[in-house]
C-alpha cells in the first residue's frame, strides 16, 4: 500500500503534530514500507493456527495471600508523629 504526503499531513493534523516537509517525506517512506510489510504477512497460511493467547506457558509463581498482623497497633503509633492515646492525629482538612 502506497501512502502519500497528503495522508502523512492528515495523520500529523489528528496527531496533532508538526512535520518539516523533509520528515513528511521520510514518514511517507517509513509508513508505506510498515504497510507492505502487514500486506507481505496477509500472504501467510494460517488456516487451523491456534491463535495466541499468551507468547509463552510460562506462569508466576506466586505466594498464598495469607492475611496477618504484621505490625501491631501498638508499634504503628510509635512510628506517629502526632498520636492521642489509641488514635493517629492528622490536620483537620474539612471545613
């Protein structure tokens, strides 16, 4: 497929880009080169290719989620700059 400098200005003008009349020549060239490439791959068999999900069957190894207290209520409010007995001070920031 043969792209022009009329849709390289249509694509810059949607992209909301500016090009030098010498970009737009080598963006004509780059594109035009990229769209016969895809037609090039439309030229391929795949009849009875399983499509890809995934490129590989690799999968994470994860840990169990196991929920736990992992600092204690009593620690977190040693770490506070401002505490009032069992509760965090923060500023007040509603009016």
């Amino acid at each position: 497929m043969k792209i022009d400098k009329k849709t390289v200005e249509n694509i810059a003008h949607l992209a909301r880009l500016e090009f030098t009349e010498e970009e737009k020549l080598e963006l004509t060239d780059s594109l035009s080169k990229i769209l016969d490439w895809v037609d090039k791959l439309s030229e391929i068999n795949t009849e009875g290719v399983e499509p890809l999900i995934h490129m590989s069957e690799e999968t994470n190894v994860l840990r169990e989620d196991i929920p736990q207290n992992t600092l204690s209520h009593s620690d977190a409010l040693d770490n506070a700059p401002k505490k009032d007995s069992d509760y965090f001070r923060v500023p007040k920031f509603l009016g």
